[in-house]
C-alpha cells in the first residue's frame, strides 16, 4: 500500500514537471533572435529628425602626397648616411614643399603640360603631386641617383591612382637624360613641356645645355625650371681640420648658380624668370 502511494504520488507530479520543463525550453518573445533591431526593439526616436541631434565628423581624405611628406619629416637621414643606406647626406627639407608644388603646378597648366621630365627626384615628392594635376594620359619622367629614396617614396607613390604615371630612371642623371636624348631623334617619343632640374649644382648647367641643345627633347612651348637653392643636392667631400681628416664639408653651390645664371641671361634665345627659388626658362614666343 505504501509502495502503491509512492506511485501514485510521483505521476501526479509527471504533468507539473513536465510544464516546467516546458517552460524552461520555450523562446522568449519579444527579443531580437537574429532580425533587424528596427523590428523587434522599440524604434519610435526613428520618426524624428536626426540631424539636429547629431554630429557627425568631418571626413577624412586619404592623401598619398601628405603621407609621404610626414614620413620624409619623420625619417633620420643623417643616420641613414652614416650607415651607407644613401649615397649622400640628405635632409628632409630637400623635398617638395607645398609653395614648390603650387609653383611648378602652375607652370604645368600654363603650359597645359602632359609629359614632365624631373632631373633630381629625392623621394618623389613632387613627381606625385604632378602626377596627381596632369591628364589622365600624362606622364612623369624622374631621374634620381639613389635607389634608397626611390624605394622609400615609391611605396606611397603606389597609394595613389596616379602613381601609374610615374617612371624613375635609378642611376646618374646625365647618363639617364643621354638616352632621352638620343630616343628624341625617333618618331614615336613625345617631348617634354615641362622639366624640373632639382640635383647636384656641379651638373645643373651640362643638364640645361643638353636640353635645349637636343632636337626633339622639349616641345615648342616647353618650360625649364632649375632649382636655385644653395647646398640642395650637393654630395659632402671630406677634409682634414686640426689634423683629423674625418671632417665633411658642402660645396653651397653658389658659383654654379651664378654661372648658370649669367650664361642664360647671355642667351638671346632664351627668356628666363626667378620665383619661388627656381630659375624659369622658356623660349622668347612661349607665354607663361
């Protein structure tokens, strides 16, 4: 009989667990269970306006140009001398500033410029923000002696849509610019309506001379700028002061610039301007 009772008293329990297991495993209305919140949660603050309400940051553009120019401020150049990665010491100055940019970018529309040639590049700076004004079929020659600094500004060069643009010869100047000279004599090659010549000051005058002395090379309406700058490329030379031969010094150019500058204003063939530290020069009939 007890045995009976015990039975009996755990199937009258059978239904009441089993609705609390019911219970358990039943879903919970009300939630968002993998739909859109707008749905399921409260949403009556999406009936007002939200402009009022919110501010939004302003946007941000991506720029190649000004990233290039932070990592060029950034870089140690002095140590980057010292341990042999380039060939001379070079500062963080030597790179296109935005004044050098606005200038030689309107020269390139003066001139409705296609084809660039840069004589002396440093880490492309200005070859990318040339790149980034001219037309979509343009081009930007640079010529630059250290492969160091090519490879530093050819990684932010390759951000930008532009940067297809861009070919850098890697190697002596004049060797570059004697190729160009004798491709100018074939019917296929295009002249170039704009050239910057940015490098060493010991070879500013044989570059501008083989520019203007090659058929072909420059087109009639063609613009030539020459950085004036003193110390600006020039590749140290050591000396001995007070018995130590490890001291460095800079030639600040000053000599070749006046000549260069003397020898251009001797030209009756030739109009020259200086502006923004550059020394512009075009042919009497072309109009800036």
């Amino acid at each position: 009989c007890a045995f009976l009772c015990t039975v009996s008293h755990q199937i009258a329990h059978i239904p009441a667990m089993a609705a609390a297991s019911t219970m358990q495993w039943e879903p919970v209305t009300g939630l968002a269970s993998g739909a859109a919140p707008t749905a399921t949660f409260p949403n009556c603050h999406l009936l007002k306006p939200m402009a009022a309400q919110v501010v939004w940051s302003d946007p941000q553009q991506n720029s190649p140009l000004a990233e290039l120019r932070k990592a060029v401020q950034d870089e140690d150049w002095e140590r980057n001398y010292e341990q042999g990665f380039t060939k001379i010491n070079m500062r963080a100055e030597w790179s296109a500033s935005e004044e050098r940019v606005s200038t030689v970018r309107w020269l390139a529309s003066s001139k409705a410029a296609s084809r660039v040639l840069e004589i002396g590049s440093f880490c492309g700076a200005g070859a990318l923000a040339l790149a980034e004004f001219i037309p979509a079929d343009g081009e930007v020659r640079s010529l630059e002696l250290d492969s160091f600094v090519v490879d530093f500004g050819r990684r932010f060069q390759l951000k930008s849509l532009a940067g297809k643009k861009i070919t850098t010869n890697v190697g002596p100047a004049m060797q570059a610019l004697q190729s160009l000279a004798a491709e100018a004599n074939g019917h296929r090659f295009k002249a170039f309506d704009l050239v910057v010549i940015d490098a060493d000051k010991e070879g500013m005058q044989s570059y501008f001379d083989l520019l203007w002395s090659t058929p072909g090379l420059l087109s009639e309406r063609a613009v030539v700028c020459v950085d004036m700058t003193l110390f600006k490329g020039q590749p140290p030379t050591r000396y001995v002061k007070f018995g130590f031969p490890h001291r460095w010094h800079s030639n600040s150019g000053q000599t070749e610039i006046d000549t260069l500058r003397a020898a251009v204003q001797a030209r009756a063939d030739l109009r020259s301007f200086e502006f923004g530290g550059l020394l512009v020069v075009t042919r009497p009939e072309a109009q800036l």
